[in-house]
C-alpha cells in the first residue's frame, strides 16, 4: 500500500471554500517553503471541484485512499454541504444509498446505516474521537463528513454495526480570506455564517481559522421552529520540521420545538400522510430540546523518518439538555390522542475524554512489504440522566387541531441516573504486499469495556468485558483504476437501554458483538470520477421486547443482507452527480415468537437518490442542480403489522456565480421538497414523523 504522507502544510482542503471563486492563480507554500502553485478556478463556473473526495480518516489505518480501502466508505465534501444548504448530518447522507433517516422527532437528527441505528454515543466522531452525545454537531467548523457503513470494531473500537459517521475539521489556510453566507427562507427562517481564516505570525508557522454562525426560525409555535447559534476555532501550530501540532475548540447552542412520532390509529391503521400538516406541533409552545455543547481537541503530527509516523489525539467534550420528549402513542381516526404523555428532564450532563495514539510505518520483510500501525485508544463517558418529571399523561389532545397547556412547575426536578463507562483498547494491523497486484489486511483490537450505572432506585448495574474483534481483507489490483476486495470484520456495540414500553423500563443490556462479512468493487473511470459496488452480510444479536414477560433482552438475531452502488464525481464535462442505489433484505431469526422472519422497523428493502449539478456552458456562473430521494416502504413494528408507504422527494435549485464589484459572490436559490409532497420520513419507537414541507431558501455568499 502507499502510504500517504502525513502533511505539514497548514493549506488544507478548506481552500476548495477559500479560493473557488479566485479568478487567478493563488500560490502558498509548504511548511518547508518549497511552493505550490493552487489549480485556477475561475468565476464562470467552467472549472469547479468534483462532488468526490480521494483520501479519508480511516480510523487506526490514518489517512487513507478511498480507492484502496477494503471497506464501505461514504465521503461528503464541503462543496456538496454548500450548494445543498445542508445544515445537520441527515441533510448531507440523504446523498448516500446505505443510510436512513431514523430522527427523535424534534430533538436532533437521528439516521440508520444499512439498516442499524446508529446511535449518538458511540457512532459520532469528531476527527476520529468520541465526540457530543444527543445534540447536533454544527456542519459549518466542518470541510467534510465521512461515513464508515458496517462494523467498525478493529477501526475504532467500541461502536454500533451500522458503522459510524466521522466529521472531518476545517483547518486553517496560510492565505487569509473571509467569507460571509447570508440567507432567508421559508416560514420566517433566516441565517448567517461567517468563516475566515489566515497567518498569526509573520514566519507563518501559526495559523487560524475561525468559523461563526447563527441560525433563527419561528417562535416554537410550529414544529420546525429553531434558534441556533455556534462559534468554533482551529489553530496549527508548525513546531518543527516534521511537526504539527493542532488546536480546536467549539461551541453550540441549539433549542427545538420538540415534536414528537405519531403512533397508528385506533382502527389499526398508520396516519395519512396526506391528511397531517408537518408545521403542526405537536408538542408545547414552551417545550423545546435544548442543548449546549462544547469540545475541546489535539492532534500532535511527527514524522520520524521517511517511513514511520506518530500521531496522538486527545479530546474533551460536554453536552448539557433540556430533554423535553412529547409522546403520541395512538390516536383516532378523527386524530383525538387516544395515548400520550410529556417527558421532561432538565440539565442532564453528558461528558466525553477521548484520546488515541499510533505509530504507522512501513518495513521490509522475507521479501514482502509490511505496512504497519501499533496504537492504543481510551474513550472514558459520564452521563446525570433520567430523572422525568411526572406529565400524567399531558397532551395536546387532537393531532389535527392541538390545544396547548401552562407550562407546569418544573421546579426541584427528581434525581438522576448516573453511568460510567470506560473503553480502553490496543490494537495492530498489518497490510502485506504480497505483490504489485495482491496485498493482504490483518488487524486486532483488544478492547476492555467497563461500565457502572447507578439508578435512583438505587439499582446499580456493572458491565465487565474483555473482547478481542479482529479484521481481516484480501484486496486485488488489477489496475490503478480497479480495487477488488473481501473484508471480515467483528465489532462490539453497548447494550441498548429498554424503552418505556417495557417493564425493566431504562434498564442497559451488557454489550453484544456482531460479525460481516463484505465483499466490494471500486472502479475510477477517469479522474474526479468514483464509482462503488459492495455486497454485504451482517448478524446481530437482537435486543427486544419479550412479548412473553414485557422483558426488554437479548433474544434471537438480525440478519441483514444488501447490495449497494454508488457513483460519484463529473460524467461529462460540467456535469457532476452523486446517486446511488441499496437492496437490503433484513430479517429477525431465532426468535421463539411472531416476530421470526420478520424485517426490522424502518428497514427499507430499496433506497435510491441523485443529485446533478449542471454548469450551463453558454452562460458562464449559472449552475443548475436537482435530487431525488426515494425510500421504499418499511415497517413501523417488529410484527410487521403496518407499514409506512414509500415515498419520493424532488428537490432542485440553481446558483450563480458573478464579482459585485471586486467581490466574488455566490448566489443560491435551492428548494426542498419541490412538490410540497407530504409523506413519512422517519419511523422510530413505533410512530411516525412528517418529512419537512417545501422549503425555499435564498442565500448569497460573499468572499473577500
């Protein structure tokens, strides 16, 4: 394998923001002063950066290419973010086949991977370390974010089978600029980012970058309704030749009109889509999720010679919540609240310190190639929650016409659970060239997982495990443009907390591993151009709802068996596209009960999007874009009862890129959901929530 060098220019990809619209070539320098001259993007839009992206994060292997890797790696660049107005992590991987929206109604955005919820403890990462728990990680601090589908035990350690989405940091930029987004949309929404960057120091070996934005809708009287504001900083510091240190910090608050899933009908039947307003809230005018979160980050980068590297990490972060979670559980056909209730818990804590370090490099061996990493990692995570306020069953009475209340007394709030979790792990790999064509992937992850959790009933409950997960890869290469690949991997996931529904309601199942098996084809038909086929096969043990004593356990498995395709980058000369397709057949077995043979809820057996974006060549600077998203119908229960309709989503715009004056400018006009389609977009805890109505935004950025 080639081994990527570790960088020390502090010019990194956020120059695709900083200098897309430069209408000359922009010349920097290395750390070491040798200089590189930066590829010329002019205004007129005949030149742009691709929607693909080459190299990514891939955990305890480093940096890697894309093409090489022996897994599934979805990755959504800067550019992408931009020009689709996305804003949380389910607006970026509406582009990705493999991956759902699984939202908690109107607290933070929630998806699934290959059919596996990927929940906010263990499957968020922040440059590769654990990062905030159940708040939303702001995308502007971020050039890109990366999803790792499947098992990720070896790669990370602890984690869930769906894998795990990675956010990637801007870094700083030694040529200054400032660029400035501004826009307004539907229902009264508006928001404004600024991002800036450049030198501290005259020798340039400090440099910044400085992202802030604030974000604005409604008065929490319809959901959808939101008030957001987050600051962030990145500082890399060249301490010697060979050296880079990193600094980063950030901070977000962020309050929702929480709203809740609507469960099906008294009549057996699930909600018209059609008959339910998605600004209708559903929860109360003075409920909302709040959160506040801050992290804290450093990445040492040293280069001992010309084939080993070292690189430490450490990160801190905390989040803080209101957790206000309103509950519709069934209804009548005439839309009256038949079941509910309000759940609400202030100041819960949640605290992360992560931190990893590992050497790569590279020897030569009885005649073969050997590349290398030894490492060790720590993630330790302390959580105050529970303690809900007593609601005696508080409603807004009917979905179709809601009638609020007085806020109650939420005064001298009960106590809370307390939990600890430690996640200690050692691990190694070893890539072997066998050949110019051949090589070979061996891996192993020691983990020791520790958890304690303290009720307020005075319950305490120990988790105590030694796994060793391994990974192993055989990668054929045919040629520079074909990557072949069949991987085995096994991963350890945290035993799920019961839901309400259950009688040991809140209590957390010990940790559960899981196995897959993929095999996989990467294809790169011209350069900017990437295209992807994996077939894959997971099994995981089930922990559910014994209908039997109301016991949420582990009984049984889920099985999940799909095919994904992918490609991503320029077709033709203008023409960029992001589309991909997924089959997945997954099914519970082993079950003892009804439930054996069925799908899991919100599994979708067929998922599709697209996105084009079209440069008009005979008028320079118009750009003209449009997506689809389609997800096939799924289920809303284990039995397989009801089902929840498939649904297609058009979204469309078209961008313009012009000088006002002597400043490059960006203008956008993008719409979601082009044709004000009402449909169900997510399905959790067996109820349903309402896709977002057409929504127009109108945005112009300016750079400087």
């Amino acid at each position: 394998m080639t081994k990527k060098k570790h960088t020390r220019t502090v010019l990194q990809a956020a120059l695709i923001g900083a200098a897309s619209l430069n209408v000359s070539q922009a010349q920097t320098e290395n750390a070491d002063n040798t200089p590189v001259t930066l590829e010329q993007v002019i205004i007129n839009a005949k030149k742009q950066t691709l929607y693909v992206n080459r190299d990514v994060n891939a955990g305890a292997l480093g940096v890697q290419s894309l093409q090489e890797l022996p897994f599934s790696i979805g990755s959504y660049g800067r550019e992408l973010i931009d020009n689709q107005r996305a804003r949380t992590v389910q607006d970026v991987l509406k582009n990705d086949p493999g991956v759902q929206p699984a939202s908690f109604g109107g607290a933070y955005d929630g998806i699934a991977v290959r059919g596996f919820s990927a929940n906010a403890v263990n499957s968020v990462r922040r440059d590769g370390l654990l990062t905030n728990v159940y708040a939303d990680i702001p995308l502007e601090s971020m050039e890109r974010v990366d999803v790792l589908k499947g098992l990720s035990g070896f790669l990370y350690g602890v984690g869930e089978p769906s894998g795990l989405v990675n956010y990637i940091l801007k870094r700083p930029t030694r040529r200054g600029f400032i660029s400035v987004d501004a826009e307004v949309r539907s229902f009264g929404g508006h928001y404004l980012h600024v991002d800036s960057s450049g030198a501290v120091d005259q020798g340039r070996a400090l440099a910044f970058r400085l992202n802030m934005a604030a974000e604005e809708q409604g008065d929490f009287t319809h959901a959808g309704d939101l008030s957001r504001a987050m600051a962030s900083v990145a500082l890399d510091m060249q301490l010697a030749p060979g050296t880079l240190l990193r600094l980063d910090a950030d901070h977000q608050r962020k309050k929702l009109a929480a709203q809740p899933v609507i469960g099906p009908r008294s009549d057996g039947t699930v909600v018209p889509a059609e008959s339910f307003d998605p600004r209708t809230l559903l929860g109360q005018p003075w409920g909302q999720y709040r959160t506040e979160a801050s992290n804290l980050g450093l990445r040492l980068e040293h280069e001992l010679d010309e084939d080993w590297n070292l690189i430490a990490q450490l990160g801190y972060s905390l989040t803080t919540r209101d957790a206000a979670f309103p509950d519709v559980y069934s209804v009548t056909p005439g839309g009256t609240i038949t079941s509910g209730d309000f759940y609400f818990s202030p100041d819960q804590r949640f605290t992360t310190v992560s931190a990893q370090a590992f050497l790569n490099g590279r020897v030569n061996a009885v005649g073969v190639q050997h590349d290398v990493v030894l490492g060790l990692s720590d993630g330790r995570m302390k959580s105050s929650d529970g303690g809900w306020f007593p609601n005696d069953g508080l409603t807004v009475g009917n979905i179709y016409a809601p009638v609020y209340s007085a806020r109650p007394d939420f005064s001298n709030p009960p106590p809370k659970n307390q939990g600890n979790t430690r996640q200690p792990s050692l691990f190694a790999s070893d890539t072997i060239s066998l050949n110019e064509h051949w090589r070979v992937l061996a891996g192993l992850r020691y983990i020791a997982y520790r958890s304690e959790a303290f009720s307020v009933g005075g319950v305490q409950r120990d988790g105590d495990v030694n796994v060793t997960v391994p990974s192993a890869a055989i990668v054929w290469l045919p040629s520079k443009a074909w990557t072949a690949y069949a991987t085995y991997t096994e991963g350890l996931e945290q035993g799920a907390y019961a839901p309400n529904t259950a009688s040991n309601r809140g209590e957390r199942l010990d940790p559960i591993r899981s196995k897959q098996i993929e095999t996989g084809i990467k294809w790169i038909p011209k350069r900017g151009l990437s295209a992807t086929a994996a077939v894959f096969h997971i099994d995981k043990p089930l922990q559910a709802v014994d209908p039997a004593d109301s016991l949420f356990k582990t009984l049984g498995h889920q099985r999940h068996l799909g095919i994904e395709l992918a490609l991503n980058g320029e077709v033709a000369s203008g023409l960029s596209v992001v589309t991909g397709i997924s089959w997945l057949d997954a099914r519970m077995r082993d079950t003892g009960d009804a439930r054996e043979g069925k799908h899991p809820a919100n599994v979708a057996k067929l998922q599709a999007n697209t996105w084009f974006d079209w440069q008009v060549a005979d008028l320079p600077g118009l750009s003209l874009n449009a997506g689809l998203v389609y997800t096939g119908k799924r289920a809303i229960d284990q039995a397989n009862s009801l089902f929840v309709p498939a649904f297609t989503r058009w979204d469309g715009g078209v961008r313009y890129a012009m000088k006002v004056g002597d400043v490059p400018t960006v203008w956008r006009l993008q719409v979601q959901n082009l044709a004000n389609r009402r449909y169900w977009e997510s399905v959790n805890y067996g109820g349903v929530l309402a896709g977002s109505p057409r929504t127009v935004r109108l945005s112009g950025e300016w750079f400087f």
